[in-house]
C-alpha cells in the first residue's frame, strides 16, 4: 500500500457490450453517494470531556484517495458495513458493484444468471469494476464472487481490499430464503460451504482479515474495521516515508 497508487485519473465511462446485451453508461449508476456528508452529524460524539472525533473521520487524510473495497461471501456484510463506514469516514462514496449491475443492465442478478449463465454475469461484473476502479475516495462493496477472477485483482489492489471472514453457518442464518442464484440448492449450507472453501485462498489475498462472529452487530464490525484500517496505514507507510527515515538516518539533508 503507498497513499500515490490512489491518485487514478478518473477516466470516461464507456458504453459497454458484454453478455450478449447492449448495456446503458454505467455512469448513471452512480448515484449512491452519501448524501453531503459534511452534514453528519454522527462524525463528533460527546466525551465526558467534551467533544471527541470519530477515528473513521481520521482516515480519510490518511488514505490520501485510495478506494476501499470489501470482499467476502454473500450475506458477509460487505454492503450494510461499507455503507457504514462510509457514512462515518464523511467524505468517501459508498458503492456497491451488485447494485450498479442491476442498474446498468436494468437486470435483476437472478435475471442476469438466467440469462446470461454465471460465466455471463462474471463478464458482466469484471466490466462494472473496470469502470469503478478509476475513481477516488470510495468504499466500494463487490459480489461475492469478484475474487474468482484473476484480472479482478488488479483492480482491487489499486486500493485497500478488506475481507468480512463470516462462518457459513453464521451467513446462513441471515440470507436464508432468499433469492441469491448461487443458493438455489438442496442445501445452501452445503453450497455456501464448498463455495468458500474454494475461494478462500482468493479471499486471502486482502490486505486486511476481519474475523466477524455471530455477536458482532454491523457497527461491531465497522468498528473493528476501521480500528484495523489505521493499524494497517501505521504498518505500511507510504514509500517517500520510508525514504525520509532512511535519508536522515544516513545524515543525508531530506529538504535543501
Ligand atoms: N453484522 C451483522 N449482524 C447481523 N446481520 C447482518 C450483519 N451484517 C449484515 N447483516 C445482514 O445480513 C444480510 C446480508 O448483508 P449484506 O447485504 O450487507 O451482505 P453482502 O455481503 O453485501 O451480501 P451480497 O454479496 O450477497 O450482496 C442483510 O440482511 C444484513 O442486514
Ligand atoms: O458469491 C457470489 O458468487 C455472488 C454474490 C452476490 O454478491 C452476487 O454478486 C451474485 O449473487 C453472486
């Protein structure tokens, strides 16, 4: 992580072509910022002490631009927690990859995976992150299934990934019923089970893990979330950081 790689020139959508329909510009989907965010009112809380700022406020300075994007198994949380922490970070955008998906297509993902096939969708989905990753100051929630794709990585990594690691037997509880392709099955657990063991070494690749357990309500995790954001920007200074230290450290003038 170095704070230039997020200084991405945003860049024209286009009009996209894949899964066999012609698509609208994706840019209008776009549309599910957080409202003036300067107007939270959430950002300063009342110490004993008096007034005392949300540490999610500090971060924005500290990411100098750089997207945040969570990853993680369907129902792990990545949209209600990235809208979260969007909201109390105060100056970044939250987005969610599925959302503008169904926007830009004008498709349910049911819809899509009945289509187009899931190959169909994957093609679908690697084309809306391709158009997203060029722009700043987001939190951006992906599908669960971004990660299977290789060329999605680098896209990822022009930002901080952050995996939501949910037990399968926790997810289950919270989107049983519901429409999601990939759990019209005999056994979602089962599936949900295979799915992650098959994309867990792909979920490794985030900069940061968060382990969330059955107790951790979704302000738990945003939280824990941005707890390990400042940790990790303490652990990985940007490169001209690195090269001031060593400069001074070999009594060389930083500045003339
Ligand atoms: N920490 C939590 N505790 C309890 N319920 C949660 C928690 N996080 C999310 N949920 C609930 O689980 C469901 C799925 O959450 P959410 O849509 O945020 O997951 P997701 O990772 O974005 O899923 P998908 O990838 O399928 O879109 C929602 O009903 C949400 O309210
Ligand atoms: O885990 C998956 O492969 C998916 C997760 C959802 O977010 C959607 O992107 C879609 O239902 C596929």
């Amino acid at each position: 992580f170095t704070t230039h790689r997020a200084f991405v020139a945003p860049r024209p959508i286009i009009v996209l072509n894949a899964g066999g329909f012609e698509w609208e510009d994706p840019v209008n989907a776009f549309d599910q910022g957080v409202d003036n965010p300067y107007k939270n009112t959430d950002l300063m809380t009342s110490t004993d002490g008096g007034l005392k700022i949300d540490p999610a406020r500090l971060l924005s300075p500290r990411l100098n631009g750089a997207n945040l994007y969570f990853i993680g198994m369907m129902g792990s949380g990545k949209t209600s927690v990235g809208e979260a922490v969007a909201r109390r970070m105060g100056s970044y955008t939250f987005l969610d990859t599925d959302a503008i998906i169904e926007k830009a297509t004008k498709m349910t993902i049911p819809e899509i995976f009945e289509a187009e096939g899931e190959e169909g969708f994957r093609q679908v989905e690697a084309q809306i992150l391709d158009s997203v990753h060029p722009y700043v100051r987001c939190v951006i929630s992906t599908g669960g299934g971004i990660v299977t794709r290789m060329e999605n990585w680098s896209k990822l990594q022009t930002g901080l990934v952050i995996w939501l690691d949910v037990e399968p037997e926790v997810i289950i509880k919270r989107i049983q019923g519901t429409d999601r392709p990939l759990l019209q099955t005999e056994d979602p657990l089962k599936k949900l089970k295979a799915l992650l063991e098959e994309r867990k070494p792909k979920y490794k690749n985030a900069d940061i893990r968060v382990k969330v357990t059955e107790e951790m309500d979704t302000a738990a995790v945003a939280d824990q979330v941005i707890y390990d954001l400042h940790h990790f920007i303490d652990d990985n200074p940007p490169a001209w950081k690195l090269a001031k230290a060593k400069a001074q450290a070999e009594g060389l003038d930083w500045v003339q």
